[in-house]
C-alpha cells in the first residue's frame, strides 16, 4: 500500500525567507509524485508533479521539488516566501496504477511579515 | 477557477437524514473523483469513477454511495447520517482513468447536528 508522511504539521517563516516543506513515500516501485496547495476556503491546486526523468521539477508560483529515490523523499522548496503563500500544502502519491491519489496530512504554512 | 463544479456550497442537516452532493466535472474530464476532508481523518479518497463507471474505491462507508451520470456529472449521497460524517467532500476531475493532474472542486461543508 502507498502511503506519504509530512512529519510537519505547521511551519512558520518570515517573509523573503526559504522554504522546505518536507514529504516522504512509502511504495515498492517508481511512485507518481504531487504537490498540491489548498488557499483557506478553496480546493486544492496543482503546484508540481513527478513521473520520470529529471529529478527536480518546476512547479508554478515559483516552488521546486526534488525527487531523491534514496531517502523515499519529495520537499518543496521555495527560494523567497510571498505572505500570498500562506496556506496549507499536501503532498500526494499515485502507484502505478494510478488510479489512487493518497495524500499526506498537510503542512499548514505560516508566513510573518 | 478549477472548472470543477460543487454543489451546495453548505449544508447543514441531522442526524439520521440523507443528503446529495453533486459535482460537474470540468469540460472534456471523463473522471471524477470524491474526497472527504475532516480534521482527524485528513483527505480521504473515497471513489472514482470513469466515463461513467466505477473505477476505483477507497473508504467509502457502506452507508455512501455514488454514481457518475450519462452527461458525466457525478452525485455522492449520503445516508443514515451521523455526526462523524460532518466534513468537507471534494469532487475532482481528470482527463483520463489515472489519477495524474487532478483538478478540485471548491468543496461542499456538510454539518451534521
């Protein structure tokens, strides 16, 4: 069974500061990897996805993540934090069946002025 | 705007009643996927369904019941209710039958008194 751990519930940085929202998989093969934001009030969007290739991958908003096979890890960053990004943050897993998206609890970011 | 259609917005009800939830998925999607958000139990994926069938399902009660209609609109009822089922219900949708970029609905809150 596929399975994402996000080891933190809230994160608090100040404005212009970086971001890491740390996610880790549980799944026997090559996992379909999604990050997806969801604003107060608001479904969730799409920031970035994973399925081959090129280990980082280029989201929208200006966010990154890194698909590191080794630590069965997937973070977000983000070099300089907007207050525009304070939300809640979830990162998601699909097996290659794909017909399942099994998301982690969410990392709820709060940023400072 | 995800394109993703719910509704109602809101709704409140009691224990025991029953209740529809409905969702237009985006223009072109052939699936659609049900979500149950509440704050003990995350983001669930309860079922999905394809161009009209059932594709996939996840922890969806026995009481829960959904169907995806001939114009691709899809309706979640609910049953029986109780006051455990209060949260928030996702409807998202997908081009084809894997879960890769899904596109969400803005949620209906359903309240059990």
């Amino acid at each position: 069974a596929q399975s994402v751990t996000q080891p933190d519930i809230h994160i608090t940085v100040s404005e212009g500061a970086s971001l890491e929202l740390r996610c880790n998989y549980s799944y026997g093969a090559t996992p379909y990897l999604f990050w997806y934001v969801q604003s107060p009030g608001q479904g969730l969007q799409l920031l970035l996805k994973y399925f081959s290739g090129d280990t980082l991958v280029q989201g929208i908003k200006g966010f990154e993540a890194e698909f590191k096979r080794s630590q069965s890890s997937f973070n977000l960053r983000k070099p300089s934090v907007h207050w525009s990004d304070a939300a809640e943050y979830f990162c998601a897993v699909a097996g290659n069946a794909g017909n399942m998206l099994t998301f982690g609890g969410g990392t709820r970011l709060m940023v400072k002025p | 705007d995800s394109g993703v259609t719910q509704t109602p917005k809101h709704l409140i009800t009691a224990t025991g009643q029953r209740v529809t939830l409905r969702c237009s998925p985006r223009s072109g999607d052939l699936s659609v996927y049900w979500y149950q958000q509440s704050l003990d139990q995350g983001l669930q994926f309860l079922i999905q369904y394809y161009n009209g069938e059932e594709r996939a399902k996840g922890n969806i009660l026995e009481r829960f019941s959904a169907q995806q209609f001939p114009d691709l609109h899809s309706e979640l009822n609910l049953s029986s209710l109780e006051l455990g089922d209060s949260a928030l219900y996702f409807c998202a949708s997908s081009v084809g039958p894997l879960a890769g970029e899904l596109f969400f609905g803005e949620g209906s809150r359903l309240t059990v008194l």
